[in-house]
C-alpha cells in the first residue's frame, strides 16, 4: 500500500514540475520599469549627455508604453537581399 501512496506523490511531483517552466518567471512592475527608464535617460547609449526637456519626454514615454517593437519594422526577410546591407549583384565577366 505505501508504494502505491510513494507513485502516486512522485507522479504528481513530475507533473507540477513539468507544469513549472509554462509559468512566467516574473513579470516586471510600472515602478521597475520607470527605474530602467530613468536609467536609459540618464544614461544614454555612447556615452552622451543626459536627456533633459522635450527629447527625455519623448524617450520616456516611447520607453513606457506597452511596445515590444523599439527598432520599427523589418527592411526585409531573413535570408533575401534587401536594400539595407546586402551589396548589390554584380554582372558577369566577359
């Protein structure tokens, strides 16, 4: 009887434990992500000076809002020659 009790306490342990990782490892707060925010103004990218005035707005607010998308859209495909970086054909020797 105790090994029946023992397969069935480890079948629900590997259960629960496979359900686990679907969960979300934290979701980050308003308050954590005004602090990145902040940070990204006060610091920003190659060393340059703080953001002040209309510039530090207009980086905190694109910085707060619920995008997911801060580079814009895509020039092309993966894998297909696009106008941004892939050098242009070159024509056959004669």
């Amino acid at each position: 009887m105790h090994r029946y009790v023992a397969i069935a306490a480890s079948a629900l342990a590997l259960s629960l434990a496979m359900l686990l990782p679907s969960a979300p490892a934290s979701a980050i707060t308003a308050k954590q992500k005004m602090a990145t925010c902040e940070f990204g103004a006060d610091h920003p990218e190659g060393g340059g000076p703080k953001l002040v005035g209309a510039k530090r707005k207009q980086f905190m607010t694109r910085c707060m809002a619920n995008k997911n998308d801060p580079r814009g859209t895509a020039v092309g495909t993966p894998g297909s020659p696009s106008d941004a970086g892939e050098p242009p054909d070159e024509p056959e020797p004669k």
